[in-house]
C-alpha cells in the first residue's frame, strides 16, 4: 500500500508564486508518512517521492522541514 499526500508545501519549497489552480506537489512513500509537530517535519519513507511539473526527487527516505 502505497501513502500520498498531496498538500501545498510551495512556500517551503520555494514556490511562491503558485496559483490555487496549479497542482500542489505531491509527496509519497511505501510507508505511512510521518509528521514531527515539534521540530515541524514530514518524514516519507520507503520508495519516497515528491513531484511537482517537471521536478521529481525520489529517495529511500525524503524529510520536509519546514523551518
């Protein structure tokens, strides 16, 4: 089973100036996504993928911080 969460991470990654109408980058794992409250991080593990247009990292682990 396959986890995605798809939600606007575009200010923390740099992507200002997206219009509501573009999609939001989309961030999966084999694993369930994990969320760090306190040091306000998104973990993906197992086969991880973030993809948004033409940009694409995939990796065994991504971790998102929002700081």
């Amino acid at each position: 089973m396959r986890c995605i969460l798809s939600f606007c991470i575009a200010v923390g990654l740099g992507w200002s100036g997206l219009s509501a109408q573009q999609n939001a980058p989309e961030l999966s794992a084999d694993e369930p996504l994990e969320f760090d409250a306190e040091n306000n991080r998104l973990t993906a593990r197992g086969n991880a993928l973030l993809e948004h247009s033409n940009f694409r990292v995939e990796g065994d682990k991504i971790v998102f911080d929002q700081d």
